[in-house]
C-alpha cells in the first residue's frame, strides 16, 4: 500500500528475451532451447523503486542442475544499474525447471514495471 493506504498496482513477470523490444512487462527472457519452469517465484518489488515509480530489468544468464535449479546466475545487464539486481537473484534461485539432465547457456530476463 502507498502512504495514502491505496493499493498500487505492481506488475513483475517472466518474458523470452526477444520480445523485450516491444514489451517492457517483467517477464523471462529465454534465447536457448526454451526450458519450461515448474515453479516459478515473483520478485519483491524494491520499496524505493515503488515509490519512485522506478521501472526496469534484469537480464541473466544461467545453467540448470540435474535437479532442475538454476544455478552460475549471472547478471549480464540490468536497467537501471543495480536497483532489481538483488531481488532478481533472490527470486530466481527459487525457479525449478523441468530437467533431466544438466543444460548451460540459458538467458532469461525479468522485467518490472509499475502500473
């Protein structure tokens, strides 16, 4: 809730990377084979950029155990610097893939925006 005790409406979603031309809506960026996730956790949105009404993204690299984790999560580009970069991590540590086996090379992108 803002200061005024309103709900705002905060948008963090998955989106494949070629579409961020178009669409700045947080989503997962995916240039490889694309690797369906079965588990999926939204980012916190950072407070300060909420109330600043800051948007942005964070693009990753990333490769997936046997067990399905992402794991050498790599922030290869964030806009702006720094402000989703933790969050984006936090978060994406939780995602499970399905996998049977070890890939690398994935590329996802996380985008936020405020509505």
């Amino acid at each position: 809730m803002n200061r005024l005790g309103q709900w705002i409406g905060v948008t963090v979603l998955l989106v494949p990377a070629f579409a961020l031309a178009d669409d700045l809506v947080p989503e997962t960026v995916v240039e490889k084979a694309p690797v369906e996730p079965t588990k999926v956790c939204q980012p916190t949105y950072p407070r300060k950029a909420l109330l600043e009404g800051i948007m942005g993204y964070v693009v990753m690299t990333f490769d997936i155990n046997e067990h399905g984790r992402p794991v050498n999560i790599e922030i290869v580009e964030s806009s702006p610097p720094d402000v989703f970069d933790l969050v984006s991590i936090r978060a994406f540590r939780c995602f499970q893939f399905r996998n049977d086996k070890q890939t690398e090379g994935h590329r996802y992108t996380l985008e936020y925006k405020v509505e």
